[in-house]
C-alpha cells in the first residue's frame, strides 16, 4: 500500500479524551497504519494532502447501529445507508443486534445463534466504502445455556445485543445470561428506557443496574427516555460506558453529558446513532449529535469528538478511534461549512453547525472526497504526487 502525508493541519484531535488535541500538524501513514504524528513531517511519500489549516479527526465510530445483511435495512426499505454514512464520517459501526430481519423468529435460540453467526460472518465479506461493520449481535432468548455462548463465541461472535429485546426480559435470567457472556469476553448492551419495537420490554434503573451491562445503550432513549433520576441512579452506581444517541430525547442528552461532567467522568460517554429505526436513516447523525453536544453542554467541542471516537474503540476493545503510532489510519478532514461565521469546525461544532467534511480515509485510503452529505467544507485539501481524492458527487 502506498504512504502518504497529511500536513498543514490546523489542528489534529487525537481521540484520546485525557489529551483531545495533538501536538503536531502532521500525520504519516504508511500500509494504513499510522507512523508518526508530529510537526511539518518531510519524509519521502508517495503522496501528500495538504488539507490547508482544517481539523483532522479520528474516524467517527456509531456504537449502535442495526443492520441486517449488505447495505440495506428493511426497517427504512433503504439502500446505501451505511455508504451514506461514511459520507457522515462514521467509519466504525457497532451493531445492537440484527432485530429488524423481516420475519426474525422470536424466542428461538438457535435462530437467534444462527443469525449472529451469519451476521458476523456476511460483514466481514462487505465494506461499503471501506466502513468496518461489527455486526452479529447475539440476542438473548430463552433457554440459552453456557454451550450456546461457546458456540457462537466459537464462531467469531463477540457481541450481544440489547438485553431486552428477546424473549429474555427478566432481569434475573437476563443477569445471569449476562455474567456467562462476560465471562467469555463479550461485550454486552442493554435497551434502557421504553419499548421501541413490539416485544420489546421497559428497562428502568433497577433492571439495568441489576443486570450490570458493558455499555448502558441510549440511557437518553430509544426512543422513550427513562426518568432524569433513573439516569443519575444509573450512572453513579454502575461503572458502565454511557450511550447517548441520536434518535432519542434530546433533553435527556443534555443532563446525561451535564451529570457525566460533573462527575468528570466523560470518559464514560460514548455516541450512537440508533438507526435505521423509526426515526429513519440518518447519515449524519454522530456529527450531528457532537454538534449538539458542544453547543448545548459545557464539554468542549474536542472531547465530544473523542467521545465519538476514542471513548467507543476503548470500550469494544478496538484500536481504531485514536490518532497515533500504531493505530489504523482512519481519519477525516472537517472544516467550518461554507458560509458559517465560525472560523474552523471546531468553532462550527460550539455553535451547533454541521462542519463539512472535506475528506474521509479509511485504512490509509482516501474513500470520500468532498462528502455528498455535508455542506461543502469552506477550505479544499490540495493533493500532491499520487495522492486522490475522490470527486464529489453532488
């Protein structure tokens, strides 16, 4: 694979909630990894993106997404959206579980086995513009046993889905489902608030924290918001990772990040998007829900971006999220939109403007150009030698 550099940033948010901003204006990569970040890098390349006093970020991830198979949900009858959304800058999806299969059996374990296995296995075969989908979220139904977990442990998958949304909705049985699939490695999510597809339960403080999950999903609602107090009982007595997304209630949002701040346990908070669901397909939806966040709490524009990024790789376990040596080199290039009074997307993010993304890689590879999803960026990336940018298409 071929080396670039990207230099002439303005300035480089390295993921990493503890220090947001790089010291450095300049990345190598090199076999789509990262080799260096530090100040006006010269060493020989086979390319360069001069990306012109722009942010460079780590690629956004979406912690909650519900895919089905290919680039297609049945939920919107849409196609694309997770191409779509790589225009949005997401290049790591997390799935909550494959529940919208038209015809999904319900409170079968060997289906619900089966259609983890194939999930995890199908998306590692599809990356629509390179996007790393996580699929193949196990969902907890009855009569599961330790073997059941091995099984599908055995075949690759890592994930459960949202507890609460199989036939295993009693906390106690779900707890101790739970445990076993921790205790193989798994991560596991719970639905926290109201129903949000039919047979669906309602997870309240009590249940969630008895069944002690690894990520408390959308704890702003999916879409129904559990009460402000469920939230802080949650959040001060379990140490999970704390989701807030975008198709949930948004006043919710705002005193989770506030509750999160003051604690100064940011590092907790995690962003996803929760779709496709009935709220529909929404590209944008993680710079959209950062944007929200840095214009309506007091958390820097910076660290909402880290807990989009870095704060999600750190809880999956995934080493993508964080711009340094070592790392896989998916980054995006944002700036202020064309025509906005702030002066670069940072300032676009405290103002509650969408940036415009001005170039999205993936694995060293530059996959969006001017994306078709944002406003045009106000400044343009200037390439030398083999480095391309892909044309925009709109």
């Amino acid at each position: 694979m071929p080396s670039y550099i990207i230099k002439n940033a303005g300035k480089i948010i390295t993921g990493d909630i503890n220090k947001p901003v790089a010291d450095g204006d300049s990345i190598y990569v090199r076999d789509g990894v990262i080799e260096e970040v530090g100040w006006n890098i010269s060493r020989p390349a086979d390319g360069v993106f001069d990306v012109n006093n722009m942010t460079v970020i780590p690629g956004l991830f979406d912690s909650h997404v519900h895919p089905v198979f290919g680039d297609f949900t049945p939920r919107q009858n849409t196609l694309g959206f997770i191409e779509s959304s790589v225009h949005g800058g997401v290049t790591t999806f997390i799935s909550a579980g494959e529940v919208h299969l038209p015809g999904r059996p319900r409170g079968d374990k060997e289906a619900s086995k089966a259609l983890a296995i194939i999930a995890h296995k199908s998306f590692k075969n599809i990356r629509p513009l390179g996007a790393k989908i996580h699929a193949g979220a196990l969902l907890l139904e009855k009569g599961m046993t330790e073997a059941d977990f091995e099984e599908v442990v055995g075949a690759g998958v890592w994930l459960v889905g949202e507890v609460g949304l199989g036939s295993v909705q009693d906390p106690d049985e779900a707890a101790t489902m739970v445990r076993i699939a921790q205790k193989l490695g798994m991560k596991v999510v719970i639905h926290t608030g109201g129903a949000s597809i039919p047979g669906s339960t309602i997870n309240n403080a009590d249940v969630v924290l008895k069944v002690k999950p690894d990520v408390v999903s959308h704890i702003n609602g999916g879409p129904t918001s559990p009460s402000i107090q469920d939230i802080r009982k949650i959040i001060e007595n379990l140490n999970s990772a704390i989701e807030v997304v975008q198709c949930g209630n948004f006043r919710s949002m705002i005193e989770t990040v506030r509750i999160l701040r003051q604690r100064n346990e940011l590092h907790r908070l995690i962003v996803g998007n929760d779709a496709p669901s009935g709220t529909g397909v929404i590209p944008l939806g993680i710079i959209r829900t950062i944007s929200f966040i840095a214009s309506n709490t007091e958390v820097e524009a910076e660290k909402a971006v880290c807990a989009s990024t870095g704060n999600t790789g750190r809880v999956f376990g995934l080493r993508e999220g964080v711009i340094e040596r070592g790392r896989p080199a998916d980054l995006v290039v944002i700036d202020a939109p064309y025509g906005s009074t702030a002066k670069n997307a940072l300032e676009a993010f405290s103002i509650g403007d969408i940036p415009g993304i001005a170039m999205v890689m993936v694995d060293g590879l530059a996959r969006v150009g001017r994306s078709r999803m944002t406003p045009p960026p106000t400044r343009q990336i200037k390439v030398e030698g083999s480095a391309r940018l892909p044309e925009a298409v709109h």
